[in-house]
C-alpha cells in the first residue's frame, strides 16, 4: 500500500490575540511528536502550511474579522489538499477556525460551486451560543451558530464559508456542559447528537450517523475540541468539563468513523493547552487522535 499522503495547515489567528502575535499551541502538537508518530504510520508529511494575513488585511477593523479573513486563507490550502487528494490534518489555536475547515471542504471543487459538507463536531461543549444567547460573550462559544447561518455572518463570509451549513449537516458528539439558552437551539434545531456513552460503548450510533451526513452530503469533516477529552487525559485546559470519554475512547471512535466512509475527508485539532500540558499528557492523548484518523483510513476497503 502506498503512503498516505498529509497536507498539515495551521492557523493561530483566534480572534483575541493582536494580529502580530501568535498563538504557541499549534507549533507545539507539531514539534511534540507529530512528524515522528506519521512516520511510523507510513504516512508522508506533503507540505506544511501557516495561515497569515496581507499586509491590507493585518490592516482590517477587529480581531474576530481578521481572523475569518486568515480562515480564508487556511480555507484555500485545504481546497488545495483535497483536490490533490492528500489528507488535511488542521492545527488550530481554537474552534473559531472551524469556519476554514468547512469552507476549505465546501470549495475542494471550485469556489464557484460549493460541495455539500457535514460536519462531526466532538466538544465538551456546544459552541451553539450566539451573541444574544451567550453567557460569556465569547467568539469561541459561537462557531457552530455562525457556521450554520445564524450569527455573525460577515465573519462567517470573510471566511468564505458560503453558503452556511444546514443544520441536517451536523452532528455534535461528546457534548456535556451546555448554556440553558444554547441548549435551547440545540433542541430547536434538533441537532443530531453521539454521547459520551456511545463512544464509550461503540454504539452503532456512530457509523449510524455517518450513514445519515454520507447520505447528505459530499465530505464530512471531523472538528475536535480537545476538551471534549476527559480533563485528567487533557489536563490544564481552560474549559474543562467533567466525564468525558477517554482519549482511547475518542481515538476508537475516530477511527471507526474514518473506516466507515471515505467521505469523511479532514481532522482538525483545536485549543491544545500546551503551556499548562507540563507531563506531556495531553500531548499523548491529542496524536492518539491523529493515530485513530490515519488508522481508519488505512482500515478502508
């Protein structure tokens, strides 16, 4: 069997930041092991990219619009991958980059007639919130409700994520702290759901759900919030929430979600909290992901 090909795209433009400075924890999962655990899947790193504005764009008016605007960008580069068919692996400061992986997806035909993406978004939390809905006020809360259409859509366009995902598109998993008004969309758009006693178990809820995007859609894209790990396996996270699956546990499920359906096309990895990783803990249990990923792939038939 031949190598599988990976293209590595990193974006640490997360809204809160100046444009100038950069986010540590991307460049921390790949220089902690990354390349090494690749090899020895058999797997052949193609090319590595950053995502960086223009000097008009370090120019643009707020933080959160610069960062769709570096999406963009990461959106470009996956496009790029997946009609070359190599593997997107994305390497992200947080989830408000999720809006790149999607349209990265949507536009791997052309930018002039978009794919139909699904999205498996594994998370401690729903990031379902808008700004009327949130507690916090955090973009970080959000970017499931911009990417689905029902908030911030300059971001979400700056991005060039368009037209904005239907809710049929998406499936959360893992999800266990959620704000009373989110989880009141969440049941108005009766968003499908895989719990952490699916993963724990390998329900058939899972290829299930699979099924039911393949059906849907053309690629189905696979976001992990890191703190959807049970916090002693992703220890000093600033989100963290109680009873999560195990790193193992989610690894089992990304690999039967990859074997199941070629379809599933990209993994991005989001808020790795590395300065406070002091055991490399976390470091662990975020490439038994990227192992689960490779795994399935290879299992295909």
């Amino acid at each position: 069997m031949s190598k599988l090909k990976i293209g590595i795209t990193k974006n640490i433009h997360n809204g809160h930041l100046g444009s100038k400075e950069r986010d540590p924890n991307p460049d921390m999962i790949e220089n902690g092991g990354l390349y090494p655990l690749l090899d020895r899947l058999d797997c052949e790193v193609v090319e590595t990219y950053q995502a960086e504005l223009t000097e008009e764009e370090e120019q643009a008016y707020g933080a959160r619009y610069r960062m769709g605007l570096a999406s963009n960008h990461t959106a470009d580069h996956v496009a790029s991958l997946i009609k070359r068919d190599i593997f997107p692996l994305g390497l992200l400061s947080n989830c408000n980059q999720l809006m790149g992986m999607l349209a990265g997806h949507q536009r791997a035909k052309s930018r002039f007639s978009p794919l139909r993406v699904g999205l498996i978004w594994m998370d401690a939390h729903g990031d379902f919130n808008t700004p009327e809905t949130s507690l916090s006020g955090m973009s970080g809360g959000m970017p499931v409700a911009v990417s689905t259409g029902l908030c911030l859509h300059h971001i979400r366009r700056a991005a060039g994520l368009e037209p904005p995902l239907p809710m049929s598109y998406v499936t959360m998993v893992g999800l266990r702290d959620i704000d009373p008004a989110e989880q009141y969309l969440i049941d108005k758009h009766r968003l499908a759901q895989i719990s952490v006693d699916d993963m724990r178990d390998q329900t058939p809820k899972i290829t299930g759900e699979i099924d039911r995007l393949a059906a849907l859609t053309d690629l189905i894209y696979v976001h992990i919030d890191l703190d959807v790990i049970t916090s002693e396996e992703m220890p000093g996270h600033g989100t963290p929430a109680p009873d999560g699956p195990t790193a193992d546990e989610l690894a089992n499920t990304i690999e039967a979600m990859f074997k199941h359906n070629p379809k599933v096309t990209g993994l991005g990895l989001a808020s790795y909290p590395g300065a406070n990783d002091v055991d490399d803990i976390g470091l662990k249990s975020t490439l038994k992901q990227v192992e689960g990923a490779v795994k399935g792939i290879k299992a295909r038939k």
